[in-house]
C-alpha cells in the first residue's frame, strides 16, 4: 500500500522535529519546506495527498501560499495551522476552501485526527455506516415482523429511507442489496396490510392517516392566515426519498417547523390524488358533486384542467373564501421563469398555489428517453436527477424569493413513484385504462397474489365506469403487462418509473411548513 504524502510548510519547520517523527512512525512521508515559493515549487515537481501550512511566514504569507496553490491543484486538501485567531483569517481561510483549520500549539495527535478527518474519512464513515446499518438491520427486520398501523409504516420506511441514503455513497455493495431485499420484503407486507385497512380508513369512527382528501382541511387551512402570506408548492410526482436530498438546499432559506408524512388515496396518479387534494373529496364524490370537472379514465381530454375550481370550492366550503389566492401549473422551464419574474407580485396574497410537474416529466421521459433511461438508471441516480433540476431550477429561484418576502413556505406531492422490474399478466377489454400500475374495466382477468382487487369500486369511493367495472392495484414492483405483444411490451417498460399502485413509494408521502429564516 503507498504511504500517504504530506508537504508540511513552516518557515519554523526545524521545531516541529517530533511531529515529523511522530507522523513518520505511523508510516506518513512528510516533505519539509519553510517558506511558500518554495512550496509552489515543489508541488510543481511532485504530487502530495495533503498540505499543512503556516499561517504566518516571511515572503509570501500562508493565505497567499493558499491562493497559488488552490490555482494549481483545487482539489488538493489544505490544512491552514496559525497562532491567530482573527476571525478575517478564518474566513479567508474558509473561503479559499481550505479542508481544515488548527490553532497553534498544535499537538501531534490533533495533527493525526486532521488527517484522518481529510483522507481517511470516506473509509471511516463508510465502516461505521455499515456497522450501524448491520445493527439496524435486525430491528428492522423485527419491526417488518410486527408493524401493524399507519402510523408504524410511516416510521419505518423513513427508517429504510434514511439508511437507503446513508448506504448509497458507500462502495459495500452487499450492504445494498442487504438493504434492497429488506425494501421489497417491506413492500411485501405493505401490499397486505393496505389489502386488508385500505377500505376501513373511510368509515366512520376508524382511525385513519391523513390522506389527499384530507390534507387540506386538517394540514394546510389550519396554516393559512392574511397575517402571512403562504406559498403551497406541489411537486408533482415526489418521493419521499427525492425529498430528502434537496432538503438541504431549501434549509439555506427556510426553518423547518414541522415534517409529517401523508397516503396518497388509491390509484396513487395524477388525475385521482391531486385533484382529492385541491378539491377536499374523493373521486366518486367529485365525480357526483362536479359532474363537469371530473373525468374518468377513458373520458377524452385533460384528467387535471380544474383544480383552481376545485381549489376555489374548498376554500368556500371551508369559510376561507375571504382569503385572497392564486393558482399556477408549472409545467415547462419558460412558465416557470415567467412567474419568477412576476413573483413579488404575488406578496398581495394570502395563499398561492404553485403545482411544480417536472419530476412527473422526468419519470415520463425516463420511459421515452434513453438519455433519461441512462440518466436515472436506479434510485440512486434518480434522486442525483432531481437533486441537479432542483438546485437549478426556476423553484429554487421561487423559493429564494419567497423567503426574502417573508412566505410561509408548504411543500408536498400527490402521489410517489416506483421503479417497476417485474410483469404481471393481464387481461382486459378494449375499453380498459391504460395506466401500467392500475386497471379499471370490466372482466379483468389478473394474478390474485399480485394486485389488490377492489371488485367495488365504491367501497374505497372511486368512480364506477359502468356497472361491472372493478380496479386492480399492481403492488410491490409490478407493471401490468397484456399478453399480447408481451415480450417487447416489457423490455420497454421494465425498469422504468411508474404510478398508480400500491407501494411504500408511492402512497408515503411528505407534508412539510417552513418559516423564513
């Protein structure tokens, strides 16, 4: 194994002797050198894994040395050691991207940590994140084993989320498939457990989740206020999982004052979950109570044209009718730009509405694309995907704007998505709905283990077709695929991302209010 290289710049590199012997006997080569162009010159000649560097020395100073330095090799870590504790020499410092900072007299063995910390930290972390996650696996396993409420699957597939995030930046590729087969097992049991609580969580007197036709009365109107303005961004298509990697991005903006997870209602898609959440109620109802907004499946025309109507009647409904609102659908790069432009405007309203669609796109055109398909190849590189949209994204800009203007600032999705792998046969007739993750028709011929059948679609107030219709929910990660044509059927839609079904992904959610900082 090659030894680690230190270039150590002192213009008193004479009295740090021990040091030197110190780090030598842990088997660390160290190049001594006591003014910075000399330093330059020798990074010229060789290459180093680190620096330590003087702060203060004749000729040129330590933040000088620094600059050149950084020119030549960026990436090169530099560990800044200085008798000053100036805060202006921090922040230079800090600024020139400098990997550590040490206040003198230093000790061999903060000397010892910081290279640790530097060079050995993807090593380290990655160890103690796979012992960790080896500990966490058994009480996972035993929870799987025991889960029996809505409220205990929120908490465990955050669990599987956090260690599925943890895990992925980490080269132990056993771990992953550890924790991939634990995902699928809990899917498994998912799948039961919504089979058999699925239709309970409309009666009266259940406990029931927050839901989409819910969320609204009981989350976002007790938010809403003329002393605040709010902004309630819907990001449609989101998973809880893309969620959590651009959190950090909006916590340079935002204190966040509460985290919550919601179930999307079945068929976890568009034209079903958001339309529940803009209008209060669920599809049957809209279906009864606004005959000319809703659509079914095999209707012709727009599934999502009216949820400013449904929006407008909510709010009158719910005696928030005096509050001054807006409602924009972002749907391409030139509309969002346009409302970024217009946004201060929007400081005179109580509550605007801004549904946000490219992640639904990106899943679409992951379908479509090759480019996206090589793109967004696992989940991994899924979130990557949506992390780099949004942190360039006219929504980003929305959200800078939004804090300095002091909005309440609501973040949520309709419904999540899934990486589909495996075909589930079915049978239908010409008028059956298309959607690869649920079927609504009459005389569906299916897999009984492989779907969650709701032979009535009343009992979990959806809209019937016609008198025999009946839904099918592909769970875990299943696509419905027709025999005819199947084998090009599916190499075209295996590995893509779906909706409409029943799985972690899709139906747990997140809801989360933020303050401006």
């Amino acid at each position: 194994m090659n030894k680690i290289k230190i270039l150590w710049v002192d213009d008193e590199i004479d009295l740090l002797k021990p040091h030197i012997l110190f780090l030598e006997k842990k088997n660390y080569l160290v190049t001594k050198c006591n003014n910075g162009s000399e330093a330059i010159d020798i990074l010229d000649e060789e290459n180093f894994d680190i620096v330590f560097l003087d702060e203060n020395m004749p000729g040129l100073s330590g933040l000088e040395t620094l600059n050149e330095l950084k020119e030549k090799k960026s990436s090169l870590p530099v560990v800044m050691i200085t008798k000053s504790e100036e805060e202006y020499i921090m922040e230079d410092a800090i600024g020139n991207k400098i990997a550590d900072y040490l206040i003198k007299p230093v000790n061999p063995n903060q000397i010892l940590l910081s290279l640790k910390k530097n060079l050995d930290h993807s090593r380290l972390v990655s160890e103690k994140t796979t012992s960790n996650y080896q500990q966490e696996f058994r009480k996972i396993a035993m929870d799987l084993s025991m889960v029996n409420s809505f409220e205990e699957w929120v908490s465990l597939y955050q669990k599987l989320i956090y260690w599925e995030i943890q895990l992925e930046d980490i080269e132990d590729v056993g771990m992953f498939e550890i924790l991939e087969s634990q995902k699928n097992e809990a899917n498994s049991h998912f799948g039961k457990f919504i089979e058999k609580n699925y239709a309970d969580w409309f009666e009266r007197n259940t406990e029931a989740p927050i839901m989409s036709h819910t969320l609204f009365k009981e989350k976002i109107a007790p938010e809403l206020s003329k002393e605040q303005p709010t902004l309630l961004v819907v990001i449609d298509n989101l998973r809880y999982d893309q969620w959590k990697v651009f959190e950090p991005i909006i916590n340079n903006y935002y204190k966040k004052e509460r985290e919550d997870a919601f179930f999307s209602i079945l068929p976890t898609a568009t034209q079903y979950a958001r339309n529940a959440i803009f209008s209060g109620l669920m599809p049957s109802d809209m279906e009864k109570l606004f005959p000319n907004y809703w659509k079914n499946d095999t209707d012709e025309g727009g599934k999502n044209l009216f949820e400013a109507e449904f929006l407008e009647a909510q709010l009158k409904r719910l005696g928030l009718s005096n509050l001054e609102h807006e409602y924009f659908k972002i749907t391409n790069l030139k509309s969002g730009k346009k409302l970024v432009d217009n946004f201060k405007n929007l400081k005179k309203n109580d509550l605007t509405v801004v549904v946000y669609n490219f992640v639904d796109m990106l899943s679409h055109s992951k379908t479509e694309m090759e480019v996206v398909k090589e793109l967004a190849s696992n989940d991994k590189a899924y979130r990557s995907l949506t992390h780099s949209w949004f942190k360039n994204s006219p929504l980003l800009e929305m959200v800078q704007q939004a804090q300095l203007l002091g909005f309440k600032l609501i973040l949520t999705t309709d419904h999540g998505t899934i990486n589909v792998k495996n075909p589930s046969k079915v049978i239908g007739d010409r008028d059956t709905s298309l959607n690869l993750r649920y079927k609504t028709g009459k005389s569906l011929t299916y897999e009984n283990k492989d779907v969650f059948a709701a032979k009535d679609p009343k009992s979990i107030h959806l809209p019937a077709i016609n008198m025999s219709s009946s839904f099918i929910f592909a769970k875990n990660d299943l696509f419905l695929a027709y025999p005819n044509n199947y084998n090009h059927y599916v190499s075209y839609y295996r590995n893509t991302y779906q909706h409409g079904g029943v799985s972690l992904e899709e139906m747990i959610i997140p809801f989360i209010v933020f303050n401006p900082k």
